[in-house]
C-alpha cells in the first residue's frame, strides 16, 4: 500500500513503503534516516521509484521532510516519471 496523500506520516512506516512495499508494514528495531530515505540509501538497493508523479515522490535534496513521500507507492508501475 502506498503512503497516505494526507494526515500524519511515520518515519518506519515510510521505511516500510520502501523496503517492504507496504507503508503499514511495522518494521522491528530499525531506525531509518529520512535524509537516506528521500536519496535512495535506505534501504540499501532502494533508489526511489520514479514512476510516482514528481508531486508523490521526494526531490532527494536538502531539507529532506516526510511530507515530500505524501502519495508515494515504492511498488508503481508506469505513469509517473514527470520531473
């Protein structure tokens, strides 16, 4: 499932989406880091999925903030792609 368009966002829930393709996946004793979350680093191997509209993916640059993955799904498929 992806990440929720509106409301509270969760720093291991956006994790979740990245690693597990399931933002309501809880994911145990890991501490993500949302500048690695927002560049691809974290998980290791996880670039993000830029098949997401510009608008419901991160921009990769500084200041990184969980509102930028509002939308986000790590597992979409064609569409997307705008810059």
């Amino acid at each position: 499932m992806a990440v929720p368009s509106s409301g509270e966002l969760s720093l291991t829930s956006i994790f979740a989406e990245l690693n597990e393709n399931d933002y309501y996946v809880n994911p145990d004793g890991y501490s993500p880091s949302l500048k690695k979350l927002s560049t691809g680093g974290s998980p290791p191997g996880e670039a993000i999925n830029t098949n997401n509209d510009a608008d419901d993916r991160p921009d990769g640059s500084a200041p990184h903030s969980m509102s930028e993955f509002y939308g986000y799904d790590h597992d979409a498929s064609g569409g997307g792609g705008g810059s």
